[in-house]
C-alpha cells in the first residue's frame, strides 16, 4: 500500500499546475444554479481528454465520469453550481480566478468547484496509475445543489441504475472527515381569509390576524426542540410571510408563514407536521412542505419536496474506519471526525436512500457563499491525492 501512496503523490505532484489551471477555468465559467450548461461542457471535455471509461451527461444535467468496472462500486461527487453574488463587495471579479498568496479566490473555489477539481483530477490519477481494479468509480459533477440538495444526484443514480455501496460527498470540510450533518425542510401554513375593502374589513375575515399567534409561537417552539447527541439541536424559524391581496386598502384573501426547519435524526416528517399542529391557529390553516419546481439549463423540470433528511453514519462504519486509514496513511497523522453543519447531496444518498456515505473536502465551510471566497492550493491538492487513494484503500479492507 505504501507504494500506492507514493505513486499518487508524485503523480499529483506533477499535475499541481495543471490541476490550479483546470479550477481557474471552471471558475471563469459562471455557473449559477440553473446555468451550468458550459461548465458542464467544459468538464466532460477534460473527463474525455483524460481518458476516463465513459462520460456522460443525464437527462438533469449532471456530468459524469466513469473509472473501471469493479464489483464494488464507489460514487464521489461535488457539485458545480454556485449560489450568485454582490459584485460590490469583492475585492476582485468574482467570475475571474485570481491566485494571491497560495490562494485562489473565485465564485465556487470552496463550494463547491474546489472540490470537485479535486475529484476530477483524482480520477486521473486513478485511471493513469491503474488503482480501481476492485471498484468501478464514478466521479460525478452535480447540478442544482444549491437550489435543492440531493435531488439531481438521485436522480443521476436512479435514471443510471447506479446502486453504489458507498459515497463520497466532496464539500469543504477544512480536510475533516464528515460522518453526518442536520437535515432542512421548508414548511408553509397557509391560512385562508375573506376579501374585503379595508374600509369595511369588520365584514371580511383578516388571515394576517389568524397568521400572527402562529408566527409568534414558532420562536417558542424553536427553544424547546430536542438535543440530538451528534447532531446538536434541531431548529426553527419564520423566514417569509406572503399576503395574496388586490391592494393595500383590500383585506387578503390568504396569508402564508413561511419557515426553515432545521432536523436532525430525531426528527421525520410526522413529528414535524405534529410539532405545526399544535401551534396557536394552526387548525385555521393547511400546513405542508413546499414543493420546490424549476428547469434545469436543458429545460428538464425538476420537482421535489423540500424536506431533506439528517443523517449519521456510525464511526464504526468500515467506509469512516477507511477514510481515517486513507488519512492517516496519506498524511501521517490522526484525522478529525465529525459532522457538517450545512446540508449537503447526502441528504440524498444517506439520508433517503441509506447508501453510506462520508464527507471530505478542501476549503472552509464559513467561506461557502461569502464574499471573497478562496480556496488554500495546497489543500486542493491534499484533498486529490487522499480522493485517489482511497478506492485502493477500501479494497485492501475488504
């Protein structure tokens, strides 16, 4: 094994240069959720000139590359939408890489295009040294994570009848290994009211007063919800409240509280829904999950429920006790095991379909949507050599 590592090493080492040039361009290419369609291009056209088995693109939009055919078969995926940005507030133009004291700032160079040049270039060094004979290895580059976690990589699995027996979700971890992290749902209680000119309201039935006492309750709700042991404490909070009305002097006809619910693996949809039933009103409203509905840059319409699960995988799990050995061996110390906390496309892979899953990435996680975003060059390269490893790593267990 140690033999692997130091082929990985050199190898990467050599492609340093080129791996900094590769994210540089990716990040030029602005990418916003919905928009990915050249980026998309641009890497299956270096998945294809580094001589990957097979690359392609599914019905959503996702790009991905195939490594090997194995039995064992190992998903790593990074996102390659970015969430937008305040121009004003860059130091340089976001949309431009600039490298600055071992440091490259861009839109994406943490969350999540960082990463997942990490990835690409992994499976160079897969495919040119020969280290997937026992698995078939996927790399895949995800659209729409930021819109709604885990839906564009589930249905990259399922339309591909892809069954994996583990993944690797590559999100800036600051090079911890990630066994977990809380899970989000949007919920809406829609309470319904009488249209009536406001000079005559007392003959019209107000949703704004119906919708107050439930609002007001959630903050209290919020203190109260249970401690998970790994996860932390669950939380709540009003974010949006809508009023359908024809004008400012008419009495609305609807009123809609809008809120961002925090899980862990404590929670499920029943507990939540139960949690909203028991609110002031809540009997005056219709309490659901939102349905998220958009087009991808293909104009494939994408639909899910916006709740997305937590999950946990145990430390004993043989895909963590791997990555800690892959770690360990690669760098020479003890990693640091722990959760996120920030959802992530396992939402998906772990959380809906328990498919294990683990989490490592460079770049850190307070940088994600910020202003002058970076991402250190040597942890981009840590990162590439620890992904390239770690198939190899996995087999050995076995």
């Amino acid at each position: 094994m140690s033999g692997i590592f130091r082929q990985v090493k050199d190898y990467l080492s050599k492609e340093e240069e080129n791996l900094v040039g590769f994210l540089s361009e990716i990040i030029d290419i602005k990418s916003i959720t919905g928009k990915e369609e050249a980026v998309i291009r641009r890497v299956k056209e270096e998945m294809e000139r580094s001589g990957f088995d097979e690359v392609m693109v599914d019905s959503i939009g996702n790009v991905a590359g195939r490594i090997g055919s194995g039995p064992k078969t190992i998903v790593l995926d990074a996102h390659i939408d970015t969430v937008d940005v305040d121009m004003d507030k860059w130091d340089s133009d976001p949309f431009k890489a600039v490298i600055k004291d071992g440091k490259l700032y861009g839109r994406g160079a943490c969350d999540d295009k960082g990463p997942f040049a990490a990835l690409l270039f992994a499976g160079k060094a897969m495919k040119t040294l020969d280290l997937v004979r026992d698995f078939t290895v996927y790399i895949s580059g995800s659209v729409s994570e930021e819109d709604c976690e885990g839906l564009a990589l589930g249905s990259f699995l399922r339309e591909k009848n892809i069954n994996p027996d583990f993944v690797v979700i590559a999100e800036a971890s600051d090079l911890m290994i990630c066994r977990g992290h809380r899970g989000r749902a949007l919920i809406e209680a829609d309470f319904p009211g009488k249209s009536v000119h406001a000079s005559i309201h007392e003959q019209g039935e107000n949703p704004i007063e119906k919708a107050l006492p439930f609002a007001s309750a959630v903050a209290e709700l919020d203190k109260n919800l249970s401690e998970d042991p790994e996860l932390g404490k669950g939380d709540i909070t009003v974010t949006r409240m809508e009023c359908t009305s024809v004008s400012v002097n008419t009495v609305p006809s609807s009123c809609k509280v809008i809120m961002d619910r925090r899980m862990t693996t404590l929670d499920s949809r029943e507990s939540i829904l139960k949690e909203m039933s028991s609110l002031p009103n809540a009997d005056m409203a219709v309490i659901r999950f939102i349905e998220y509905r958009d087009k991808s840059y293909n104009g494939y319409v994408k639909e899910a429920e916006e709740y997305f699960p937590a999950w946990v995988l145990d430390e004993d799990h043989p895909l963590i006790q791997g990555t800690v050995q892959a770690y360990t061996k690669m760098f020479g110390k003890d990693p640091t095991v722990t959760v996120w906390g920030f959802s992530t496309n396992g939402t998906y892979t772990m959380g809906q379909a328990g498919i294990p899953t683990v989490g490592f990435g460079p770049g850190k996680g307070e940088l994600a949507h910020g202003n002058n975003e970076y991402i250190d060059v040597s942890d981009l390269k840590e990162a590439a050599m620890f992904y390239a490893c770690l198939p190899s790593v996995l087999s050995a267990k076995d």
